[in-house]
C-alpha cells in the first residue's frame, strides 16, 4: 500500500499532464464512487443478523475491499481496452487514461499493484473466497476483452459478477445462501445490466453518441427488445423479492412477517430507475440513483423499516 500510495501521492514520469489534484485524477479512474456495487458483498452480514457479530463484521468489510480494490484493477484494464473509443465519446473521453492525465504505463503498474493486493487480501480471508475473486477476475477480463461486445452474452456476464460477490459475501461469513435472495439478486443485477443498456442506447438514438462511436451490442439491441427485457426482469425482480420476504425460511430467521412492508420501496426505485433509463438520463445505475434525489426517500426508508425489523 506504501507503494500505491507514493505511486498515486506524486508526480512520476508515467503521468503526462500534472494535475493540481493527483488524488481527484486517481480516484475518478479508480472509479471509487463505483465501489457502492460491492455492498451486495454486505447483504449476507445484515441479512443473517450478523452485523452484531463483530468478527464477522471485520471479515465482510475485508471482503467488501478486496473487491473494491480488484474492481478498480479491472477498470483500469477496461479503459486501456477501450481507450481509443473512449477518447471520442462525449463522457468517457474526459477519464483520465483516455484523456491523458495517466499514462498506459503508469496505469498498469497500478493495476498489477492494485490486483495482487487485492487477490492477496482474499487469500488470507478464506480459499474459497480467493478462488471466487479468482472467478471475478476471469469474468471481467473476458467481459473486458470479449462478451462485452456479444448480445446477452454482455449483461449475463456482469450480473455473474454481482453474483459472485454475493456468494464471497456468504462463505466469508459461513452463511448459507438464500435460495430466494440469490434469484432475487441474480433478476437485478440483470435488470441493472438491461436498464444501462437502454441508457446508452437512448444517447445514441438522440445523437449523444456517434453511431460509429457506440458499442458492436448497442447495433442489434433495439429499444423494443431492452424495453420488453427491462419490463421481464422488473416483474422478475418484484416477484422474486416478494417470494423471498414471504419465504418461511426468511419469517422464520426473523421472526417477522413485516418485511413485506418494504415491498412498495423496492418496486418504486425499480420502476424509478427504468423509467430514467428509457429517458437516457444517466450513463449507469450508479450515475443514475446518485444523481436522482427521488431515489432517497424510498432507499431510507427501506433502510430503516429492514434494521428495525433485524434489530427487533
């Protein structure tokens, strides 16, 4: 980390153009306000009532960061990928490797730092989490380099990705998973993936981006065949949600019935984020709920009605 840090901290030959702010440059290609994704990580801690736990706490928010830090690893790979066609988009141009306040050189060597401490962390967490960051790894370079310009392929992938989070979450904590919050989980990460398609393709039908600019899946998908897959994975996402809250395993757990009064929360922001999607109102489901006020009330409230049923 003394490394990362003296490599991020200063000015070194690799980095082409001196910003006043090297840590700001840093974190915008690390893509830290991305590291939210990794909380399905912490799904398995609060939804066992381990969070009183305080061994299972460290082991999770260890977790937690060795995905985050094998994340940013991978962005720094995909924008190395990409960087000639992130270079003419209206948005991804201004990412530091693309726009040259990092060089390719200097972005590797971060990444191969970034990555081995990452995997390293995990090794020391249990062997069945290294090998599923191992399988996380695998996924993204070949998403990086290959399914991300196959139809279907492409969503599949990044909601496996999601998937293996959640699953490290629960064998870093010896839990077993829920037969029912893994569809749920699995139905969203989809929906997610589909609702960021539909974005970018909605930029491209208004000119926001080039034709010859936008990505080989954004050709075939169309906005009738994303809007029918949003509108599949959105009932998906409800139904399995509801299933998973009236499961007897999960009253049983809990001791409580209430959590089906946090089912109108879930199809607010899931039918919120879909309708902004179609709008091409942000470039992902991070850029999208971070930037729409409307989402805060809902995700607070769904907060505080699960912790009061979990503290109960």
């Amino acid at each position: 980390m003394k490394i990362l840090w003296l490599t991020i901290g200063y000015r070194i030959p690799g980095i082409t153009k001196v910003s006043n702010n090297l840590l700001a440059i840093w974190a915008k290609q690390l893509r830290i306000h991305h590291w939210i994704k990794n909380v399905f990580v912490l799904a398995p801690l609060v939804f066992s009532r381990l969070f009183l736990d305080l061994h299972s706490v460290i082991q999770a928010i260890y977790c937690f960061f060795a995905f985050s830090i094998i994340s940013s690893s991978i962005y720094i790979l995909n924008d190395i990928v990409d960087i000639k066609k992130d270079q003419v988009h209206p948005k991804k141009k201004l990412r530091p490797i693309a726009s040259g306040n990092i060089s390719k050189t200097t972005a590797i060597f971060v990444g191969i730092i970034l990555l081995s401490s990452g995997l390293g962390l995990a090794f020391t967490l249990d062997k069945v989490v290294f090998l599923i960051m191992l399988a996380y790894v695998f996924n993204n370079v070949i998403y990086s380099t290959y399914l991300k310009h196959k139809v279907i392929a492409d969503v599949l992938s990044i909601s496996i990705g999601f998937m293996l989070r959640f699953i490290a979450g629960c064998y870093v904590i010896s839990v077993e998973p829920s037969r029912w919050f893994m569809v749920c989980g699995f139905s969203l990460s989809l929906f997610l993936a589909f609702g960021k398609r539909r974005a970018e393709l909605e930029w491209l039908s208004n000119g926001t981006i080039k034709r010859s600019d936008a990505r080989p899946t954004l050709i075939v998908y169309s906005k009738e065949k994303l809007n029918s897959a949003l509108s599949i994975m959105n009932a998906i996402c409800i139904l399995s949600y509801i299933l998973f809250v009236v499961d007897p395993e999960t009253v049983a757990r809990h001791h409580s019935t209430a959590f089906m009064y946090t089912v109108p929360m879930v199809i607010y922001c899931l039918f919120r984020y879909m309708f902004k999607t179609q709008e091409g109102n942000g470039i992902g489901p991070v850029d999208i709920i971070l930037k729409d006020k409307a989402f805060i009330v809902p995700i607070v409230l769904w907060l505080l009605v699960t912790f009061s049923i979990l503290m109960h």
